[in-house]
C-alpha cells in the first residue's frame, strides 16, 4: 500500500485547531466578568460544608452525643434546612 503524504495538511490543521482554542481563550478572558467562576462556586461550597460539618459536631456535642466527627448525613441535612 501507497504512503500517504498528507502529512504537511495534517500539521496546518493541528496549527488552526490551536490558533482557534487560543482565540476561544484570550475572547473568554476579554469577555467573561469572573473566568474562574466555577472555582469560586467549589471553594464556597467547600467553605459552606466546613461551616455546617462544623455545626453539626457542636449540636451532637451539646445533645450529649460524644461524636468526634459529625455523622455524614448531618450536614447535608442542615444544607437543605437552612
């Protein structure tokens, strides 16, 4: 079987397709208000379930529970009470 010798095409659209996710990239930051938008929301969720983990183990301290750590379904109970 005969070698292709595609191989200069090939290399141009491996040039365009990063030429355009670049493009994509610098329009997101020149665009976008918060480009870490979704890091932000992770490290307030993460920053919430500390608090009411928290919570959780001063409440099962103070009904006379000797809980060292809060049992797992605590704090998800208190994230849909509150």
């Amino acid at each position: 079987m005969k070698e292709p010798h595609n191989y200069r095409a090939v290399g141009w659209s491996m040039v365009a397709v990063a030429g355009s996710l670049a493009a994509i990239g610098l329009l997101l930051l020149a665009l976008h208000d918060d480009p870490f938008f979704s890091d932000n929301m992770m490290n307030e969720k993460t920053k919430q379930f500390e608090e009411m983990k928290s919570k959780t183990a001063e409440i099962g301290n103070s009904t006379g529970d000797k809980l060292s750590e809060p049992k797992p379904g605590m704090a998800i109970l208190f994230v849909y009470l509150k």
